[in-house]
C-alpha cells in the first residue's frame, strides 16, 4: 500500500509542470489527480499538513501582511488547507461534502478561488505572485 502511495505521489509530482500558467503576474499551477491512488496520496498528505497543524479540517496558515483567506464547508469529510507565505494573497476554498484541497500561495499577490461541489473532488493548487 505504501508503495502505490508513494508511486502515485511521484506520479502526481511529475506532473506539475505540465499545467504552469502565467497571467497577470502569477505563475499558477494545479494538480489534479487522475486515478484512485493519486487522489489518496493527495488526501494523505494533506491530513498529514493538517495532524502537523493542529488537525482542524478547514486550516488557513498566513505568514505575511495583508493576505486574505476563507474556507467554507458544508457536508461532511472535508479538508480545506489555505497556506499563504508573502503579502497581498486572496485564497477562498468553498467544498460541499468529502472534498480535499489545498492552496499554496508564495510571493506576493496570489489570487485563487477554488469551488468543489459534489463528489469527493480532491486537488492541490501552488501559486507564485510575482508582484
């Protein structure tokens, strides 16, 4: 089991530079998974990130100045994580019922809005404001 874990988390790894995009001063990239084993390896290292900070299932860590961020949750078995390194970030996660999703902003000036509706979505988001 392990092993499948750590396989998917390469695999998921992997694959973060394939989506990058640069736009309005922000290099985004998200990270979606594909199989089962990608989307427990995300699941799995997010309740990791979260046992290490105090296991609230809807935790928002800032480290800057004038940084924004709001997780709202409804259903049950949700893990929101905002994770904001810098100044001036935006970040909103809404999930509605055994959603898993992380975003991490770094720099200065990052803005994301994540919605996940129905059905277990699970996702990681890192961000880089270059402002």
């Amino acid at each position: 089991m392990i092993r499948k874990t750590l396989t998917a988390a390469a695999l998921a790894i992997a694959t973060l530079a394939a989506p990058m995009a640069m736009a309005g001063g922000t290099i985004s990239f998200e990270v979606n998974p594909t199989n089962a084993d990608e989307a427990n390896a995300i699941r799995f290292g997010l309740a990791l990130y979260q046992i290490a900070n105090g296991a609230d299932p809807a935790h928002v860590y800032q480290n800057g100045n004038g940084n924004g961020a709001g997780i709202g949750q409804s259903g049950g078995g949700n893990t929101g994580v905002i994770h904001q390194e810098g100044n001036g970030h935006h970040g909103t996660l809404a999930q509605n019922g055994c959603d898993s999703y992380g975003i991490f902003q770094f720099g200065n000036g990052a803005n994301a809005n994540v919605a996940q509706g129905n059905g277990c979505q699970t996702g990681l988001l890192f961000q880089f404001g270059l402002d």
